[in-house]
C-alpha cells in the first residue's frame, strides 16, 4: 500500500471521521488546529476512527504515538510514514 | 475473585483506620467542626471553606491549582491569589447587578477562569451549574431556561457554535462573559471577561450565608420528560470535606488529580471543593484522555491521591501495562474510582500497573457527595461497591403493596438500593419538580434508582438501573433526551433509544429508528440522523449508533419499549410480551 498518494490517504482519514462524525465540516477545518477538538470527537469516537483506519490502511496506531496525531497534517504524515516504513 | 488483603499498616496510616470505629464515633455535627464557618455568626459558604480560609500567612502560598493546558502551558495558582482572582469575580457579579440567588451557568473547557468563576459565583451566593463542554446546544438550552441561567460564563469559540444560534432561546440569560480563545471579533451580545476581572477589586467579603443556602445546581437525566435539577446547599461542603478525608484518604498538602470533568458532579464535588477545603493541590489537566499522557502527569506532578473512572481505566489497560510501569510513582499513595461498578480485572490491574489497587466507590449527583466506598483500610472485594461511608446508612429495600418499604429479608437478595435522609450535601429538591423529588422518598429513605445486594460482610454490590437510564463513559444520559432531539428530524416517525453494552465505554448509546413514509431506510439517511443528532446533543450524548428498523415495539398504550429493544439488541430471551402492540 505504499504508492498510495497523499490526496488518496487524506481522502480515506476524512472519509473514516465522516463515518463517525458525518456532520464534521472536515474542510474548513484550520490547518493545523487540534482536530478534535475542533471537530468533536470523543475518545470513544477517537478508536473507532482509529479501528476503521486500521481495517482499510492495516495500520494499527499504539498509544504511545497518538500524540503525533493533534493535527490532520500529523495524522497524515504519521499514517504515510508508517505505510511507506 | 480473589480479595485484596490490606495489611495493618497500610491501615493504620490512612485517615480512617478503623472502620467499625469510625462509624461509631462520627456525627455530622463533627464534622462541621472540621470546617471554620465564616467570621462572626455569618453562616457556611462553600468559598470560603475552599479558598479562603486557607488564603492567609504561610498557607496562602502554598499552590491550591496546578493547571496543565493542552498545548504544554503551566500556571499554578496559590491559594492567595485563588481568593484573589474568585473575590474578583464576585465583585463582577455584583457590579452587573447580578442578585443572590441567581443562576450562573459556566460552559468551558477546564479553564483556569471557570475555577476561579465556580468560587467567586458562590461566594457571591449565586447558584452555579458547571455545563459539559461537550454537550450540543440542545441540552444546553434546557438546562440553561430549566435553571434560570441569567449569567453564562463561556470562550468564544464555545459561544459561536453552541450557544449563538440559540441565543433568543434562553429565556432568562441576561450576561453572557467569554474568556478569548480565538483571534475573531468578540461576538455580539458578550463582554470579554479579562478586562472585567482586571478592573474589579480583588478584595470581597462573602456575605452571610445560611448552611442551607442553594448553591450548586447539577443536572441529572430522567428516563421521561426532561433532565432533572438536583439542587445543593452551601453545607453540602460538610459532606465533600468529610467524604473525601475518609473515602479518598485526602489530606492537607496532598497532590490531588481528579479526571472528572466539573461539568459532571465529580468534577464540582472532587474536582474543585473538596480538595481545596482540605488544603491540597488540585492538578487540573487540560486536555482530553490521552493514557500516556496521563503516565506522565502522574509521575512528573508527583500525584499523591488519584480519582478517576472506569472507562479511563479500561481505556488505559487496552494499552497493556507496561506503559504505566515504564514510569515510576513513588508519590502516588491512592487510587479511586467512581462512575459505574469497576470490574474485578480493573481493580487488580491498578495493582499490576501502578503497584496500588482501584478503589471503587458510589454516589450519584443526587447525593452530592461519595456515599459507598471501598476505603484505604479495608479489604478490597473485587467488584463490590463497597461499604457506606461513616454517617451514612444504606440498605437494600424491597417495595411493598402498600407503596412502603422494607429491608430485604436475606443476604445477597436484591432490592432498591436506599439512603436514610439526612446527610448534608443530600439534594433539597429537584427545581421546580416537587412532586419528582418527593417520589424518591419513602419511609425516611431515599431511593437511590439503583438495584443492588448486600453480602453477609456487609459489602454492596451495584446490580442494575431500576430504570432505563443509560450509563456512557460514566455519564448518565436519558434516553428521552435524546429520543426527543431525533424525533425532530423530518424523516423520523419515531425513536426508541437503548445504553448497549460496550467493554470500554459501559454502554453506548444506541437509537432505532422508524421512518415517516416516503424516506428510503439507505446508509446515507443513516449518516444524516447521525450527523443530525451530534449537532444537536454533542458527542456526550447522542447515539454512537443508529439502527432504521420497519417498525418499534410499543405497547398497547402506545409507549415504545424501550426493554424490548434492548432485549433484541442483545439477543436476550423478550420476556412477556403481552402488552406488546400487534405489529403492523
């Protein structure tokens, strides 16, 4: 699953928030603003979105890094490190 | 499971040593002694016995907040300068014209300004309610026109999505004070609360306050109709002080960490009056569960007494325990629980992490304070609640015909668990519902709601809601509440809302749905009513899950059963079906 782009992988992160949180307005999200936060979500929200990540990317996320997850952008950075790893 | 044996020295350096002792030789009327009052014959004020008496001399120095902010900021706020910042915001209220007696409702994060806005509010003899920050605007309008709200202390950011749009709603709000957390103009119809702070006098004298002054006002839900405001008095500090000496082993100087939000009545109780009556430092963490997180403040802060919950507990050990044990505690002394029954494996993994059990204990917002407890002293059974704190009797109690009550007959028999009336921080009313909060008393008891057993060594053990109620993440939340919020969905003919189990989180809650004709039960109308409701209710209390279904069960007086759903839900036999309406 390394070749997927960036674009690929932002589109798989917003679409797994959505289908937790479908009201979340991803887009207008500022960059670089804490995302859930800003967007709600939960710790209970927070794993499921983490499970569905893992079901489509094969990524698992242990506690210990969930501090590079703040960010949409560190989300992302985190999960194309980890793919192309 | 195997019970955790105390040894006689770790009993005999606990606040309470004894047990059997400690309850033989407490009264209540002792424990105000443990309090000072205020100067003169001026009364009780919760303030004063939280700040400022401890704001003078030496002690004044000490820290009585140490603040962690999300992004790594650091404040400590010394008792001094609480009494300070509080007598400060006091004299804002009394400058807006704000009367005694009047609602104050705060909605933020944990903020150093809600603190000192909890204490100057009480000081100022104003009615506080702390609101969930996670809530929606749906439940923040109720409890605000419930309550009365005529001030709203809240942030910017809070203000535009929650509570501009319902704004022309809240009835009685006439001041709305936002403390900046974004760089936007301040938003129409709100002072910033800074510059007010800044120039007010620091210096108030709390005015004479009767013990049994209204003073904290905590929402609760009800399985029907809408959320139920239990109403505390200014001596229910009696009660935090006395509970958390004897429950949570709290003393003078100790670093205390208490994760509960003080929009939930932990967080008021424990998170704010109790450990700062005692003279301790409160750790205040900003930001939401992060398990390594909470590794690290435990070490680095040299948390002494922790109070946490179940699901926090849970989450922590889905990570293993060698994360906590690549840390060291040599601070931490005691650990306790509370928010539903934590099971067996939790306790022990307490020991297995951090080298100290979990201590269970129970109470709800009604009783204000901690009722039932598995003390410092006394041996751990695994899954039990515990037993009542000193000054506080508790039975199982069946109903009888007659509408009495009666303790049950045998051990080990469930019942209603029941409190005998009369401890300080017990709630005066439910507002404006008297007649509801007369319905919990029978007999001299108050129905706690909750079923439980007692064993033959005296420990009670939580069996069950009596109701429907639904317990998330240790939250109670109502079922009609949010049935109500989905019923306003144009596609929705109707909405049964159930707590599923879950292993983390307790229950979730979960809503089936029937829709009106001519709307397609497809996943993306699915989305939207989920979306729909998070806008509305916060991800606090609306559905994680939603299920469209042809048609809910009802009963022949056209109520939706609830217990039926649940029953299907879980694969569980249905039980009678009699009154069940022919389906469609």
């Amino acid at each position: 699953m390394a070749h997927l782009s960036r674009d690929t992988l932002r589109e798989t992160v917003v679409d797994c928030i959505l289908a937790v949180a479908p009201e979340a307005d991803v887009d207008s999200l500022p960059p670089g603003r804490p995302w859930r936060e800003a967007l709600e979500i939960d710790s209970f929200d927070f794993l499921n979105i983490l499970v569905d990540l893992e079901k489509r990317l094969g990524v698992s996320v242990p506690e210990s890094d969930y501090h590079e997850l703040a960010t949409l952008d560190g989300l992302i950075d985190y999960l194309e490190r980890r793919l192309t790893a | 499971m195997e019970i955790l044996r105390k040894s006689r020295r770790e009993a005999r350096e606990t606040v309470l040593d004894d047990y059997p002792s400690a309850c033989a030789g407490f009264s209540w009327d002792e424990a105000r002694t443990w309090l000072d009052g205020l100067p003169g014959e001026g009364g009780l004020n919760i303030a004063h016995e939280a700040v400022d008496r401890h704001a003078t001399g030496e002690a004044g120095e000490r820290t009585a907040i140490r603040w962690l902010g999300k992004a790594g900021a650091r404040r400590e706020i010394r008792y001094r300068e609480l009494a300070e910042l509080s007598a400060r915001f006091a004299n804002v209220l009394g400058e807006l014209g704000v009367a005694r007696g009047a609602g104050v409702f705060l909605l933020a994060g944990r903020i150093p300004e809600l603190y000192l806005a909890v204490l100057g509010a009480l000081k100022h003899g104003a009615v506080v309610t702390p609101l969930f920050s996670a809530f929606g605007p749906e439940p923040i309008a109720t409890r605000m026109n419930l309550g009365e709200g005529r001030v709203l202390v809240t942030t910017t950011s809070l203000y535009r999505r929650k509570v501009a749009a319902i704004r022309d709603r809240l009835e009685s709000l006439e001041h709305v004070l936002v403390v900046r957390d974004d760089d936007q103009a301040l938003p129409e119809g709100t002072r910033e609360l800074g510059p007010l702070l800044d120039a007010a006098s620091p210096e108030y004298a709390i005015p004479a306050t009767d013990p049994e002054q209204p003073a904290l006002l905590h929402f609760t839900s009800g399985t029907t109709g809408t959320p139920k405001g239990a109403l505390h008095v200014h001596q229910a500090v009696v009660a935090h002080h006395a509970t958390a000496r004897f429950a949570l082993d709290l003393r003078a100087g100790d670093v205390f960490w208490c994760t509960a939000d003080p929009g939930w009545v932990t967080g008021t109780s424990y998170g704010i009056i109790a450990p700062l009556s005692l003279g301790a430092t409160l750790v205040v963490d900003e930001a939401e569960f992060d398990a390594e997180r909470w590794y690290r403040i435990l070490e680095e802060e040299a948390v002494s007494v922790w109070y946490t919950a179940p699901t926090a507990v849970r989450m922590m050990m889905k990570g293993g325990s060698e994360r906590a044990r690549s840390r060291a505690y040599p601070s931490l002394r005691f650990i306790a629980s509370v928010g539903e029954p934590l099971n067996p494996q939790a306790v022990h993994w307490g020991v297995e992490a951090f080298g100290l059990p979990i201590h269970d204990n129970w109470w709800q917002t009604e009783t204000g304070g901690i009722m039932i407890a598995n003390f410092a002293c006394m041996d751990i059974r695994p899954g039990a609640m515990g037993k009542p704190l000193p000054g506080i009797e508790a039975a199982v109690l069946r109903h009888l015909p007659d509408g009495g009550v009666a303790r049950v007959d045998h051990h080990d028999e469930e019942g209603e668990l029941a409190l005998r009336v009369g401890w300080p921080s017990m709630f005066r009313t439910y507002l404006h519902e008297e007649a509801r909060y007369r319905r919990c008393f029978v007999d001299g008891w108050y129905l706690t709601g909750d079923l439980a057993r007692r064993d033959p060594e005296g420990y009670f053990w939580f069996v069950g809601r009596a109701d429907d109620m639904i317990k998330s993440a240790g939250h109670l939340i109502g079922p009609f509440e949010v049935e109500s919020a989905l019923m306003e969905h144009p596609a929705v003919a109707e909405v049964g809302v159930i707590g599923k189990p879950d292993p983390v989180i307790g229950e979730i809650v979960k809503a089936f749905v029937a829709l009106k004709p001519g709307h397609a039960p497809d996943e993306a109308l699915r989305r939207e009513l989920l979306g729909f409701a998070r806008q509305r209710l916060g991800p606090a209390v609306a559905p994680k899950e939603i299920e469209i279904q042809a048609s809910l069960p009802r009963t022949r007086s056209g109520k939706i059963m609830r217990r039926l759903l649940k029953a299907r839900e879980l694969g569980l036999p249905e039980g009678d079906t009699s009154t069940l309406e022919t389906s469609r």
